[in-house]
C-alpha cells in the first residue's frame, strides 16, 4: 500500500470514528436523512413549530419523507423522559437531533456525544452550559438562540408602561428550566429600578398550575408577565382563559398567546426562528462540522397587541404603546 493511500485510508477512519459524515455519506441520496425533532413541549404551537422547521428544510431542497425525515420526540414537560429519548438517539443513530429548549438541548450535549445537533430556542447556550462560546461552540452542537434573556426586561418595561399602577408583577414559570431560572433573576434585579417586585410562581411543583391561580386570585397581582416553557405552553389556554377572568394586564414571550387572546407579546417570531434553524441542520446535512458554524442570534422582534383583550379589560392602551406595535389584532 503506498503512503498516500494509507494517508487516505487513515483520513476515512478518523471520519468514521468520529462520527461526522464523509463527503460521500453527505452526497448520499438513495434514503431520507433521518432527523430527530426533540422537545419537552406537548403543546399544539410544538405542532406547528415542527411544520415551520420542516418548511424550511423544503425551502432548502429537503423534500420531508423523500430526502429528509422529520420524527417528533416529546417528553411531555417531564425531564425524566430525556433518558428514554437518549437512549432512542444512540441507538437509531439520526443524521441529526433538533433539539427545542434549553432543557432539550441540555440533555442533547450530556448524553448525544457523536451525532450533530442543531437547538433552537434556548435563551442563554453559554451560561447554560451548552456550548463552549458562540463565535466557536466546538463539539456536536450548534444553533439559533432566542436570547430572551436579552428581552426579558423589555417584558418588565413595557407591562409597567401599560399598567403603571402595579407596584407587584407576577411571574409564573417552569422551574426545571435553567433558562427561566436566568430570567427570573433578571426580572428580580431590574425591578426594584422601577419600583415593582416580582413574584415568582414555580409551576413544576406539584399542582403548580392551580396553586399558582389559586395564589394570584387570592391576593390579585398587578400584572403578570408569562414567560415560554414546558409548562406555560402546556397551560397555554387555562392561562390565558385564568388572566382574562382575573382582569389583569399580561405580556407574554410569544404571540401564540396573543393570537389564543392574550392582550401582548414582546419576542421573536416563532416560525421564522425554526425556519432559520434549518437552515444551520442544512449545512451539516452537506457535510459541516456543527462545532464550526457559530450560534446564531435573532435579528428581529414582533411587538403584538390583541386590541379586542384590552377592551375586555377596560384597558386603554397609551399611543406609544400602540404606534410601536408591529402587528394588531382587532
């Protein structure tokens, strides 16, 4: 065997053992490459979600069921059902996991070490642990960040500028969930500046949905910011419903729930976002390494305003509010 051959063949082993697709494998047309779409949301909007991810992927000359195969994988809010879905992953061997939250994409970087991941909304992938940096986050995983850490404030500044009167500001969230863990703390230490408090509702606990309302109907907060979990999506409808009851002004992280009734959203356009996720699947689909392509953030954000919510609440918006609205829901 001459040295270049063995060169070649030494290239083709490392290939091999370290998982990445060779140029041929990455050329290969004769089956659908098999995605795993995981996520600890049970809720329609996941659905939908899907469908956007999968739209993009079509956009790209991924035609699903024919040249690619997107397969749900949910847990259900649940994180124990993580380990059951990693055990499915290293067993199948996908030519890709999409992972969807940061608890998703958590478990994808302890327990996925061989096959490319691409996340998507994940609030803050650094300080979470999920990647090294975003310019470089190395290993087998990269994706799109939602940087709602980056907008939780903006919640915090536009619900006090609509309800100006509210001195307390609940926020019911998913405990598990390290990226609202983040925002949490982030709320909590901008509030004091304008003079709000926030009250925080952990509703992974047990019967945390009902405890939660059960808490604010008893003693009616101010205003209430919802932010996008496991377990608000889950609620999504029960809340929405609860906070109309309850007569107060809320601002939720996206527009599902303004277009459920909600009176406003402050956030990134959903579909769009798991659009452009597949765009980072589709490079590592033709051969990139994932730990190459930097973490990509958001470049734009939806202001929503369901305008029929604030009349059922008696609540007249301020013009400010209203000319900064990029989209109204009569």
């Amino acid at each position: 065997m001459t040295r270049l051959l063995r060169l070649a063949c030494s290239l083709a082993a490392v290939a091999t053992s370290t998982g990445w697709p060779s140029e041929a494998e990455a050329q290969q047309v004769d089956r659908p490459r098999r995605i795993f779409f995981v996520s600890s949301a049970a809720d329609a909007s996941l659905v939908k979600r899907v469908d956007c991810f999968r739209d993009g992927l079509g956009s790209l000359g991924w035609a699903d069921g024919v040249s690619a195969a997107v397969e749900l994988r949910q847990t259900h809010g649940r994180p124990e059902e993580f380990a059951a879905a990693l055990e499915e992953i290293n067993r199948v061997k996908p030519d890709l996991v999409a992972a969807s939250g940061t608890p998703a994409a958590q478990a994808m970087q302890r327990g996925v070490p061989r096959i490319p991941v691409v996340f998507m909304m994940v609030s803050d992938p650094v300080e979470s642990g999920i990647v090294r940096s975003l310019r470089r986050p190395e290993g087998n995983l990269t994706g799109i960040s939602n940087v709602l850490p980056s907008t939780t404030v903006k919640l915090l500044e536009v619900i006090k500028e609509v309800a100006p009167a509210a001195s307390r500001i609940a926020f019911p969230y998913d405990s598990a969930n390290p990226g609202k863990r983040i925002e949490l703390r982030i709320l909590q230490a901008r509030a004091p500046g304008l003079g709000v408090s926030i009250e925080p509702h952990d509703l992974r606990a047990p019967r945390g949905v009902e405890r939660a309302f059960a808490a604010m109907k008893s003693s009616p907060p101010g205003a209430i910011i919802v932010p996008t979990d496991a377990m608000t999506t889950g609620a999504s409808e029960r809340i929405v419903a609860f906070i109309a009851q309850l007569r107060r002004a809320a601002i939720y992280q996206t527009s599902e729930y303004v277009d459920a009734g909600g009176l406003m959203s402050y956030g990134i356009d959903t579909c769009r976002h798991f659009r452009h996720a597949a765009t980072l699947a589709d490079k590592i689909l033709r051969g990139a390494k994932p730990g190459d392509l930097p973490v990509e953030l958001p470049t734009s954000f939806e202001f929503v305003i369901n305008l029929k919510a604030a009349r059922a609440l008696g609540l007249k918006l301020p013009p400010s509010v209203l000319a900064r609205a990029d989209r109204l829901i009569e």
